[in-house]
C-alpha cells in the first residue's frame, strides 16, 4: 500500500499547502483519491509529485466540510464521469461558532449541487472493492455532545443544532498486515472510531496504520492551543496502545501543540505528515 499525502495544512518542499487534506492511496490494483482540499491546489501538487489522480478508480469525501470537498469542483470539471462516495448527509449545512462567530463550513454549492450527478450517497457500510471499506457512525445519537464541544453545528431549518457527525466516515483497508484506517479530522474521536471500526472486523484486528487529523487544534490569544487536557491525551493514547495501534499519522486539525503532547506518550508510533510526503506500507 502506498499513500501520498496532496495536500495538508504544512510543506517541506515548494508543493502548496493549503488548510485540508487529500490522500491518494494505491492498494493493490485499486487507486482511490480521498478528499481534495478546499482549491485546485492538489491537483498541482499531485502533477509536480508525478501521481496520476485522474486514474483513481474510487474518490471518497470524508465529511462535509469546505476543506475536504472545495477542490472536487475542478477535479470533476476536468473528470466528469468519476463518482465521489460520500455519507447522504453531506448535503445538510455545516456550521463552526469557533472564533465566537458562527459561520458556515460545508460543502460549496459550486461541488454539490453542481455536481449532484457524479456523488454517490451512502447510508451503510458500504464495500467499494476486495478489502476496501467505507464505515459509517452507527449511534450518532451519543455524539451531538462531542460537536457541542467543539462548537460544531448542523442547521434544521432555522436552529443550530450540535453537529453528530452522520455526514463523517471512515475509509477502511482490510490488509494482511492487519487494518488501515483513514478519518481525515475524526471529528467524533479516534476512540470512537476505532470501537466502530472493530465492532465491524473483530476485536481481535490489529491496526497496522491510522491516518487523519485529530480535531484537537484550538486559538487562544493568537496563539495555538490543543483543545484536549493533557490526561485526555494520555487516556487517548493508552486506547490506541490498548488496541493494537502499531502507527498514527496524524496532522491537519491536529495542530503542532496537540501532536508534541501526543508524541510524548507515543514516541516514534506516531508521525506528522506533510504536503508531499510518501509512506508505503
């Protein structure tokens, strides 16, 4: 398996980097483009990083969010008959009140509904091929409590209600060497998800590799925070070991600061990645 980071919020190279994430991920004779930022701006970084995105034979959407699903209106301008899979709730309007002003942060009306036709909506664990799985929240019920928390919100006709993360999934490869999991902010906690993915695979599954950001970085007077206490980390991190996680990749909403405190508790098992960055499995 191999796995190319298009784009995340830093770079150690001239590639753009731009806040958001796209992977593109080759496994076996499958190649699947997950996410595509908020611009065209992967589609650059892929042609300069020699990836031929055009040849993916699945696009995946994480969650309803500009900063994973803006740079689909160019890649399906210039790819028209691709199909993005994506929960059916992606289409709900998406909220943020961090910074003490709520604004909106869904999906561009220029991606859907422009490009309604090319989206494929789920609603179940749905199997794209031999190993490759797409697993949705089954109990968003217990969730709201975590978007209240992180001033995430959904709104129903006229009210802002806590986000429950029904429009997030994770993307899941069933390997030789144990579970792949990718969730590109984990929005509802990687504990969570990790009991999700489980429930489905057996609690048995090792996971070879996590990928995705955290959805722990926060701003207090210009400067980054991480939004967790450090024995909230510390418990996070002894699921993971609990678990059988042998690596997290992590950035994005992670944050610097939240992954420093991570690392102290995981030490090389976990590893930021970059705009351009490889990893083979």
């Amino acid at each position: 398996m191999k796995i190319q980071i298009l784009i995340e919020n830093t770079t150690k190279s001239d590639l753009i980097p731009e806040h958001g994430l796209s992977f593109f991920i080759e496994y076996n004779d499958k190649k699947i483009l997950l996410d595509a930022g908020i611009t065209s701006a992967f589609i650059n970084n892929a042609k300069n990083m020699g990836v031929d995105i055009a040849s993916a034979d699945y696009c995946v959407l994480s969650h309803g969010h500009y900063d994973h699903s803006g740079g689909f209106a160019e890649y399906l301008k210039q790819n028209p008959t691709k199909k993005v899979y994506a929960m059916k709730t992606i289409t709900d309007d998406y909220y943020s009140a961090s910074g003490g002003n709520i604004h909106p942060i869904g999906v561009p009306k220029d991606v859907f509904p422009a490009y309604k036709a090319n989206f494929v909506l789920l609603n179940n664990i749905t199997k794209l091929s031999e190993g490759v799985y797409v697993i949705p929240h089954k109990n968003t019920s217990d969730l709201s409590k975590i978007g209240e928390r992180a001033k995430l919100y959904k709104k129903i006709k006229d009210e802002y209600v806590p986000d429950d993360f029904s429009h997030e999934l994770s993307l899941v490869f069933d390997t030789d060497g144990g579970l792949v999991i990718f969730n590109s902010c984990s929005h509802s906690g990687i504990t969570n998800i990790i009991n999700e993915v489980k429930d489905y695979f057996g609690t048995d599954k090792n996971i070879r590799a996590f990928f995705g950001g955290l959805h722990m970085k926060g701003k207090l007077e210009d400067r980054e925070i991480c939004t967790f206490s450090e024995s909230e980390i510390r418990k996070t991190v002894n699921h993971l070991k609990d678990n059988k996680v042998d690596k997290l990749y992590t950035g994005h909403c992670t944050g610097i600061v939240g992954y420093e405190l991570i690392k102290k508790y995981m030490g090389d098992k976990v590893e930021y990645i970059h705009t351009g960055k490889e990893i083979v499995l």
